[in-house]
C-alpha cells in the first residue's frame, strides 16, 4: 500500500504558527481585559477608542497585502500579533 502525501502549499505552515498564535491569543486577551476595565472605570479616553478602529483597520489593510501576495499564515497572522504585542505592553503603564 502506498502513502498518500498530501499537497500541501510550500511555505504557507510555519515551525513558529503555533507559538504565535499562542503569543497573539494571550496578548489579545490581555487587552481586552485591561481595556474592558478602563471602559468601565471611565477611563477610555476618545483617542484609545480611535486607536481600536484604526489599529484593525491598518492590520487588516497590512494582511490582506500579505495574503494577495501568497505569503505564509504566519506573514498574515504577524500583523496581528505585533499590534497585539505592542499594545498589551503599552496600555501596562495605564
């Protein structure tokens, strides 16, 4: 009996997909949470609830560059993680 390889899209999985999306689950997480309690403290400035509008849209802009480019899931995915990343690490000092 022989094996079947499946056909697969060179460079589309990445060793790193896994722990990136562990890195942008946990970042993502984070800042909604800190977010969420600085709504309910009355905390979110106007110019915080702008940021979310525009940090998306440049993100989605960015991965959708990246896809019709036929780059990897972990490429589209980086966008993401790297605005998640950021500001997790920045709404911290709030």
């Amino acid at each position: 009996m022989t094996r079947r390889r499946s056909k697969q899209i060179p460079g589309l999985f990445s060793p790193a997909l896994p722990m990136m999306m562990a890195r942008l689950t946990m970042a993502s997480a984070e800042v909604i949470a800190r977010r969420g309690m600085m709504m309910m403290q009355g905390r979110c400035s106007p110019a915080e609830y702008q940021r979310m509008v525009r940090e998306k849209m440049e993100a989605a802009q960015d991965s959708a560059g990246r896809a019709t480019r036929g780059r990897g899931l972990a490429a589209i995915l980086a966008p993401w993680e790297t605005r998640a990343s950021r500001n997790a690490r920045r709404l911290r000092g709030k």
